[in-house]
C-alpha cells in the first residue's frame, strides 16, 4: 500500500514509518522541511508542507491508499492559555485540512486518526473500553472534537478508525525518556498517592497494530491502543526500579506536581483504566501484554 504520515518524523512516527516500509509499504513523510531529510529506506520519501495549513500537500495525500495522522504538539508541559490552544489547533486544523485532502482520495481509503484515552477522563477503577463514554475535562473535550473532525471522511467514502494511544513506551522518547534519568539519579517513585491508573503501550506493539488495521478492514471507528494489562502509577515505579536496579522509594507530593505544572499535573495525578477490547475481539495479538517484560525489553536496548 501506498501510505501518507503527518508527524512521520516524530516518536512514535518515525518508528511507525520504518515498520511499515518492512513490510513494503511505501510511506510518504510530511515534513515542514526536506532539507537533510533521510531514512535509509527505499520506500520511505518526503514531501514539504505544514499540515496545519492548507497546501499542495493535499493533493499528494489524495494520491495515496490511506492517511495515518499523526500530528500535534506535544502535550508535555505547564499549559498557559496560549500553549493549549496550540495543542488544540494543532490537532484539530491538521485533522480538517487531512480529511479535506481525503475528499478526491481513491476508493476504500483510509484515515487512521490519532486520538488518546484522555477521551474517556478521570473515571477511577472504572475498566473503559471503547464503548465507555466521555469525560469532560480539557484533554476529554479536545479528543471528542478532534475524534468529530476526523469522522467527517466517512463522508467521502473513507474508512476513519480512531486509534487512543495510551502512554507508548519506547526507546527513543516519549515517556520512558523523561523517567530513566530520574530513577537513574535514584530520584524515582510514586506521583502523588500512586493509586492512579497507567494504561501504556509497548511501541513495538503500537506499530504491530496499525499493520493488524491495514488489513482488517472491517475495523472502524474508536481502537483502544493499550496493553490489556493497565498498572498502577505505584507498580510502574517500582516495576521500573527493579528494571533499572534503582530504589524507588521518592514520591513526588500532589501538591508540588500541581504548584510546578499546574493543570497538567492534575492529569499526571488522574489515569484511566483503559482495555483493548476491539483489538482482543478481532484475534490481536500483544507481544507484550504485561510491563515488566515490556520495560525490560525497552531497557535491555
């Protein structure tokens, strides 16, 4: 197939596009610059555009046998006003001028439109699978609107699945690249009472998904892109220091975790206890269903 990527050069993008070219598909990067762009793949090629923008971009997209967006500032800092309407336009202007593109895109297209189990809230112990409604907060509102723009293609015909990433553990970032030098530094443990709910995902597993969704194509709307087996904040810190052979003993108090990153350290102390169910129900198979084994894999590299 034939495969266009906005946030191609990203964490999880860039892992993604070099999966999907082994197993030769040709992938299509959208980057703001060319310039020294290289990937070392044969199928893997570049083209220039903003995807918040409109652009000639689109019409390369359209020529493609799907779309896998990927896009959107990183949530990962104190939100003033400015930075979440950055977080937001970001996901939500990309996602249109995608679906735009998506209008004069070939028969049996696809999008595969990045959202996040922030959609369902702060809902406890509660298990959510993808037919648990949504919350209220700020990251619920936005994936509701992003998840709305993205459902828009299915009036051209396109098949839109909604892939809610959970936490995605892999080797070069996201979050795992912000925890090990803390441990490292025998600073680690606990964020507040520890008893909130960590849904993550091994990245090796995250890319093994959108290959299962290329060629299920009876899978639409919201997947749950999570380990079936959720911890608590707790077990991941002490599973991670026995990993790392570090004590992790430190907590981090509540307050401090909101007095230093405001809203964004009220979610840090909120979680969601979210299940794969559509992925278990269609014969998905995780290779790495629990996290000891996933953070020593990781590790171990």
């Amino acid at each position: 197939m034939r495969v266009f990527i906005t946030g191609g050069t990203g964490f999880v993008g860039s892992s993604l596009s070099h999966r999907l070219a082994q197993g030769g598909h040709h992938v299509t990067i959208l980057t703001r610059s060319v310039s020294g762009r290289a990937s070392g793949f044969e199928l893997i090629s570049f083209v220039e555009g903003d995807p918040s923008r409109k652009g000639e971009w689109q019409e390369e997209a359209a020529r493609h046998d799907g779309v896998i967006n990927l896009a959107g500032t990183s949530i990962f800092s104190r939100w003033s006003r400015s930075v979440k309407q950055a977080i937001r336009d970001s996901r939500i202007l990309t996602t249109r001028n995608v679906v735009e593109a998506l209008k004069s895109a070939k028969k049996d297209a696809f999008l595969f439109n990045t959202s996040a189990v922030g959609y369902y809230g702060f809902r406890g112990d509660e298990e959510l699978d993808e037919n648990a409604g949504p919350g209220q907060d700020f990251l619920a509102v936005l994936a509701q609107d992003w998840e709305a723009e993205a459902r828009r293609a299915k009036e051209y015909g396109v098949r839109v699945v909604m892939t809610r990433f959970g936490i995605v553990l892999g080797e070069q970032g996201g979050a795992l690249a912000q925890m090990v030098p803390v441990f490292q530094k025998r600073l680690g443990g606990r964020l507040g009472s520890g008893k909130q709910w960590f849904s993550w995902i091994h990245q090796q597993d995250l890319n093994e998904i959108f290959m299962f969704l290329l060629h299920q194509p009876e899978i639409a709307g919201p997947v749950n892109c999570t380990a079936p087996s959720p911890v608590r904040n707790e077990e991941l810190a002490q599973k991670l220091g026995r990993v790392l052979n570090r004590p992790a003993s430190m907590a981090v108090p509540s307050f401090m975790i909101k007095m230093v990153l405001g809203e964004f350290g009220t979610m840090l102390l909120h979680g969601q206890r979210v299940l794969p169910r559509k992925l278990l129900e269609n014969g998905f198979v995780f290779k790495f269903s629990e996290l000891y084994p996933a953070l020593e894999d990781l590790l171990a590299r």
